[in-house]
C-alpha cells in the first residue's frame, strides 16, 4: 500500500507543476508580455532564461561531458561537488543536469578561483551562469567565460567583477 500512495504523489507532483507551468504559458500568452506585476515579469524572464540555457546546444549531459573533456563521469561528480565546475539544472526535472561546455576548456584553477566566489556567498547556479556568459564593457566586451577560458588574459578582472557584484547585495546582473 506505501508503494501506491508513493506513485500517487509523484504523480500528483508532476500534475500540480504541468498545471503550474500551463499557468505561466497561458499568463504570458495573454499578456504577451504586458503583465503589470514586476515581479511576475521576473519571474517569467527567469524561467525562460533558464529553459533555453539548459537547452542551448553548448550544455552537456554528464554523458556528453565526459566524452568532450575525455574524464569519465565519476571525475566530473567529483570537480562538481568540490566546486571546480557547475551544472545547470533542468527547469523541469530537478535530477537531471547539463553542464555548461565551455569549462571544460578552461584551466581549473582559473575556473575555481572564480567559482570559489560564487559558493562561498551561496549564490544561485542561474545567477553564476547569468554572471558568466554575459559580456561585459569592463571586459572589453567579452564575458567572463571568455576571459576564463583565455589563458593569454588575466582573471584578475573577472575576479575583481564577481567580487564588486556580490558585495553589491543584489548579486550579479
């Protein structure tokens, strides 16, 4: 009988978030982005942003990951939980990760010294990737990522960048 109540959930679960996330497509349907409340509008530019990162082609399932960086999949978990990598969750499956591809082609101890920030303040994964792929005039227009990846460039700025955001109180932007 547990096993039944247990399916039930889930499957209650799954139900309750369709509806919830039919809810916001019909919301900006409508509106067609007209909604009068802020902080819907966040919401709903924060959603769509992360749908279409965690599907943009340069994110990878661990599978693919490991394939691309040639480390098998145990020592990519492994940098992950030590915070020498991050991965995107999916919108709508909490389980299921993509990894961003470009971290991979960058050196470790540059990508950690920037991710290190990131964790220690506790930031979001979306609010990290936001930060990292947007270019920057400070930067002379290239991202984070960018420069990371670049070995021929100092990731002093980019530190400095992550440093002045998050002491900023709103998080980077």
């Amino acid at each position: 009988m547990g096993n039944v109540f247990a399916i039930r959930r889930r499957t209650s679960g799954r139900i309750a978030r369709r509806l919830k996330d039919a809810s916001l497509r019909v919301l900006e349907d409508r509106t067609d982005g007209l909604v009068d409340d802020p902080l819907t509008r966040a919401r709903m530019r924060g959603r769509r942003f992360a749908q279409d990162a965690y599907a943009h082609a340069d994110t990878l399932t661990l599978v693919r990951a490991s394939d691309y960086a040639r480390l098998d999949a145990a020592a990519i978990l492994r940098r992950h939980e030590e915070g020498g990598l991050y991965a995107l969750p999916d919108p709508e499956k909490a389980q299921e990760r993509r990894y961003p591809k470009w971290q991979f082609d960058a050196e470790p101890s540059r990508l950690g010294a920037v991710l290190r920030l990131f964790i220690s303040a506790g930031t979001n994964v979306w609010v990290l990737h936001a930060f990292m792929i947007r270019e920057r005039d400070v930067l002379d227009g290239r991202s984070p990522a960018e420069v990371v990846v670049d070995t021929n460039l100092s990731v002093r700025p980019v530190i400095e960048l992550a440093m002045r955001e998050l002491n900023a109180g709103q998080g980077p932007s």
